[in-house]
C-alpha cells in the first residue's frame, strides 16, 4: 500500500498533527477506533461482564509488583527465605509490594473463576466464541502454572512440601515418570535447581505465554462480538450504517461502567492488602512463614485453595474407589452407545476404547485374580496405579472445559431461556465445586474421603453428561432483541 499522510491546514493545532503523523505510520486511531470508541457491545450487559477488565487489572498489578519484588529478591535456595524477609522489612514499601503481589493472586483466580462463571450462565463459550473459551482455557491453564511456580519461591515449608507433592505426582506417569520428575525438579529432590528454573519460568516464560494468550483472547472475542445476558447475537440487527441495533460504543459507556468496578475492586483489595493479607492462611499459609527444610515434612501439606478443587479429585482416586471409575467409563460408553445418533462404526469404537480403559483400570487384574493365574492380590483393583489416575483425573478436571463449547447442546444460549431445573444443575455444579475446595484444604478423613468421591462423579457428570441434559426440557422463547431496561 502506498504511503498515505492525510493534508491537515497548516494552523491545524500541533496534537492534531502530531497524531496524523503517527496515524501515517502506525495504526493508532483506528485501532483504538476498532477496540474502544467503535467496538459495539450489547447495552445489556449486567455486573457479570465488568470481570474481564477485572482480569486485565489484575493482570497489570501482578506484573508491575513482580518488576519490584525481583529487583530485591534472590532465586537462590540459601538466600530466597531472607530475601523475602528483607523485602519486608528492610526495602521501603517492600511489604506493600509484597502484599499487593501476594493478595494479587488469590485475587486473580477469584476475578476468573467469577469471569468464567459468567460464560457458563450465558452460554459465552458457543457458537461463534469457541476459539475466545479456549484462548481462555488456555489463559488458565497458565495462571496455575504461574502461581504454582510462583509459590516455590518465599522458600517456605510450603513452598518447598507443595512443590514436592506436585512434582512427585509426575513420577505416577508410567514409564517415563520417575525420569520426568527428576527433569522436573533439575535434581532428586527440589533443590535449588528447582528454584532457579521456576523462578525463570514464572518471570518470564509463563508471563510472555500469558499476555500472548490474553491479547489473542481479545482479538478473537473483537472479532466476532460480544455475547450478553440474553444470548441474543446483536449483530444479526444492524442500522442503515452497519451498527447493531442493540450495541453502544464499548468507549465511554462501558470504560465508564468499569472504572466503577475498578473502585469497588480496589476498595475490597485494599482493605484485604491492609488488614488481613494472610487472610486467615487462606492467601498466605502460615507454614510458609517457617523456612524450608527438606528434613522435617509438615502433617499437613495443602496447596493455595485454587487450587484444591481439583486436589480433592486427587485425592478422591484411592485403589477401592476404582472399581466405580471402571464402573463409570463403561456406563458413559454405553450411554453413547444407546442414545446417541452416532455411526455405528464411532459408536462400536467408543465401546472398543472404553473396554480397553476399563481392562487397564483394573478389569485386568480382576480376571487374572478370577482365573486364579498369578497375579498378586495387592495389585487387585490396580491395573495401573490409583495414583495415576488420580493424576489423569486431575488434569482431566481442568482440560475438560475445553470441551464445553462442543458438549453443550442447548438449544439456547443462556441460562434465562433454559428450562428452570436446568438452574438447580447449575447450583449443584458450584456447590460440588465448593466442597471439594473446602476438602482439599482439609487434613484427610474418612468422611471427608467418601463425600470428595461423590463430588468427583457429580463434577465429571455435570460435563459427560451435559450432552443429554442441555438439551432436556422446555424451552422459553428467546427475544428478538435484547432485553434492556435504562435506568
Ligand atoms: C488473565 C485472564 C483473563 C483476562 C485478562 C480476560 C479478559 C477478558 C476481557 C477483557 C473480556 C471482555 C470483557 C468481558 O466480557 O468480561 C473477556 C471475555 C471473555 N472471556 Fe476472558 N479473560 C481472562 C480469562 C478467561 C478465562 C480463564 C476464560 C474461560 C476459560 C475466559 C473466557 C471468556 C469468554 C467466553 C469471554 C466472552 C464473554 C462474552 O462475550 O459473554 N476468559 N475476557
């Protein structure tokens, strides 16, 4: 394209031209023109979508506090414990700094998972924002990298138990396990190798990935428009000039909106930053105030509560209980195999590698254990490992929401247009999830054990399942437009 720089008047003011120059070789204007002042978003958009500016927030605070804290901290297993203290004690403001950072976290996985929340209720995830979840998906399969990693660094009994524990978990994988962990960890325990590597994976690495991902969420979701309570698509309504009927310029009325929820944010963040940011040792583990030592193994290891959701299920897979997982995988193949339209040529290979799941669960050992050949009795329900698929199940826990998009068959997008027990699905999903966080958080028990199992099948129901019930039920009839009260 040949170079184009627009004539102003020569008294034209010095802004003005200053911004033609720049617009002649950077596309300035019509970016903020495509993403701010001319990006049409529904006018119906409620509290919930005040989240994702929320996120971006956070995003910056995290970054500008982590530029701070490195330039006083030392990635190194003799002096990290120390450097942390010396950050709050002796660098000025360095306590703040800290708290911001430490709060930040927990603060970012609160702010996402209520952003995440929000497209399940409103179907944000479905046909045309697929690519938008998973970019999302993506973002968060991150975040848990990053404030895993950046959890090894204060060097406290936490930060080096929890690293453990996680990286041990790896060891499961057959085969390659235990030699995976050991390249893991750079050592045969976490050592100061582990420390230096996640200390480089969490300030450069996994940031540059995350902002990657962050900035292609944006664009996909720019691309193809927002979605809102109503699921109605605004831009199936345009005016005369091509502009949505039901939309307004993202810039000012939804900046505006935002900057609203920025002030309430930071008032909530501050009072936690100021007066409580151990919150209870729910931010900050208590632990983690005592230094490491890779010689006395605390009673009781559990990670951050974002994360213990998903440790729960974890912990839920113990050797009695596979038997019901075996139980389960061929349940779920066979309800794909009566109720669905599928070929019978998909349908006969579901059944193929559902059996050959099961048999590798467990039905091996059963039968060998049946036919009395020699297999011995302590490896009975254990094909391969409980903890391996405790493992399995773990990550599965977290990579199966990038299937949502293709597991929702709904004929609407949202949920106000969903039949009403479509909501009491919805309830059940968070209490589950609630309660496996609370579990996770728990020293082990029996009764603690036997309620995780139950969340672990309810968890993976709400998701297998989903297929059959979404579709479920009576309908309510979606508006042409989007519903909007001014106020
Ligand atoms: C660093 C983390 C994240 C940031 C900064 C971020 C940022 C944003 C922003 C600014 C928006 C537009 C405003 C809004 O609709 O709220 C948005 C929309 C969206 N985000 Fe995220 N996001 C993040 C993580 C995630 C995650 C983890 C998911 C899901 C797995 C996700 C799924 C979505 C979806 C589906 C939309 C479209 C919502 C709609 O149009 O109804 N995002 N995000």
């Amino acid at each position: 394209m040949a170079f184009h720089e627009k004539q102003l008047p020569a008294d034209a003011p010095i802004a003005d031209k200053a911004l033609n120059w720049v617009d002649a070789r950077f596309p300035l204007t019509s970016t903020w023109k495509a993403h701010l002042s001319e990006y049409y978003a529904p006018k119906n958009f409620n509290f919930w979508y005040a989240f994702g500016s929320l996120a971006l927030l956070v995003l910056v605070i995290q970054i500008v506090t982590g530029i701070f804290l490195v330039m006083h901290y030392k990635p190194d297993a003799a002096l990290a414990f120390a450097s942390v203290e010396y950050i709050m004690r002796d660098v000025p403001w360095g306590w703040l700094v800290r708290y911001l950072h430490s709060t930040g976290a927990s603060a970012f996985f609160i702010v996402v998972y209520l952003h995440m929340v929000r497209g399940l209720l409103y179907g944000s995830y479905r046909k045309p924002r697929e690519l938008v979840w998973l970019f999302g998906v993506g973002i968060f399969l991150c975040l848990m990298g990053e404030a895993f990693m950046g959890y090894l660094l204060p060097w406290g009994q936490m930060s080096y138990w929890g690293a453990q524990v996680i990286v041990n978990l790896f060891g499961a994988i057959p085969f390659i396990g235990p030699d995976l962990s050991l390249w893991i960890r750079g050592d045969y325990v976490v050592s100061d190798a582990t420390l230096n590597r996640f200390f480089s994976f969490h300030v450069i690495a996994i940031p540059l990935v995350l902002i990657g991902l962050v900035v292609a969420h944006i664009i996909a979701l720019h691309e193809v428009g927002s979605n809102n309570p109503d699921g109605v698509e605004i831009k199936e309504k345009l005016d005369a000039k091509g502009v949505p009927l039901d939309g307004v310029p993202f810039h000012p009325y939804y900046s505006v909106h935002d900057v609203m929820a920025v002030a309430i944010f930071l008032i909530v963040f501050s009072a936690v930053v100021f007066f409580g940011p151990e919150m209870g040792g729910y931010f900050l583990e208590y632990n983690n105030f005592v230094p490491a030592d890779s010689l006395k193994t605390p009673p009781h290891i559990a990670p951050v509560w974002y994360f213990t959701p998903y440790y729960s299920i974890l912990r839920a897979i113990t050797s009695d209980f596979m038997v019901w997982l075996i139980a389960g995988v061929l349940a779920y193949a066979g309800l794909i195999y009566f109720k669905t339209n599928l070929s019978r040529i998909v349908k006969l290979a579901v059944i193929g590698i559902a059996s050959v799941i099961a048999f590798v669960m467990g039905i091996c050992p059963v039968l060998a254990g049946l036919l009395h050949i020699n297999v011995p009795l302590p490896a009975f329900f254990n094909g391969l490992d409980a903890k391996f698929f405790g493992v399995v199940l773990m990550g599965a826990s977290v990579i199966i929401l990038a299937g949502l998009p293709w597991l929702d068959h709904s004929k609407v997008k949202s949920i106000r247009y969903r039949p009403s027990w479509h909501k009491y699905i919805y309830i059940l999903f968070a209490i589950t999830f609630v309660v496996l966080g609370y579990l996770g958080v728990q020293p082990p028990s029996a009764i603690g054990g036997y309620v995780s199992k139950v969340c672990t099948f309810i968890y993976f129901g709400f998701f297998l399942l989903m297929p059959w019930w979404s579709a479920a039920g009576t309908f309510k009839p979606v508006p042409d437009r989007v519903v909007y009260h001014p106020h």
